[in-house]
C-alpha cells in the first residue's frame, strides 16, 4: 500500500487548503481513512478520520472548519481546511487503517503553514 499526499502548502490564516491522498490499494472502500497532523515539538495526533460506512470524527479543534471526504472510485480522501489559523501549521499525515488485517499505513507528509 502506498499513500501519496499532496496539496500543502503556504497559506494566510483565514484562508483555505484542500489535501489530497491518493491509495495504490485495492478494495479501498473498505479501508479508515484519516489525516493525522504533528506540529513542531508535539506528537502527531489525529485532525479527521473516515471510516467505511462514510462516518467521520474530527479533532475538536477543527470541528466546523475541516471536512474529510472520499471518493470510492477513485481510492482517494480529501481534508477541505476552512478558515485557517496559524495553529494549524503542521506536517499532514495521510493514513490508511484496517484493523481486520492489523493494517496501519502513512503517506508521506505535506507541510501545512498559515501565516498570522
């Protein structure tokens, strides 16, 4: 399984930033997906996740900003950020999860800075 992140990048705070991950996996629609963030100095932890019956959990302190979303079709998830704050800055993290099988992938990373 692969996870190729994309979509990071540099923005100001109040703006906007979609991320994009695509999954070299079959049966894809099968799999929980999330987007996992780790700022500098802290441990990663979890922004939004969704799982295979298309049920999402946020971190609360994206809850109402973030939306993640999956197109089946197309083995990929996305994580629309709303109205960025610059505590939002932080290495994004695709995964891939599937406790059926102990399956527990990540993407590479995008950097996520927002500007004050």
């Amino acid at each position: 399984v692969q996870l190729q992140a994309s979509g990071g990048g540099l923005a100001q705070a109040g703006a906007s930033l979609t991320l994009s991950c695509a999954a070299s996996a079959s049966a894809f629609s099968r799999y929980t997906m999330g987007w996992y963030r780790q700022a500098p100095g802290k441990q990663r932890e979890l922004a939004a996740a969704i799982d295979s019956g298309g049920n999402t959990a946020y971190a609360d302190d994206v809850k109402g900003r973030f939306t993640i979303s999956r197109d089946n079709a197309k083995n990929t998830v996305l994580l629309q950020m709303n109205s960025l704050k610059p505590e939002d800055t932080a290495v994004y993290y695709c995964n891939l999860a599937y406790r059926p099988f102990g399956w527990n992938y990540w993407g590479q990373g995008t950097q996520v800075t927002v500007s004050s």
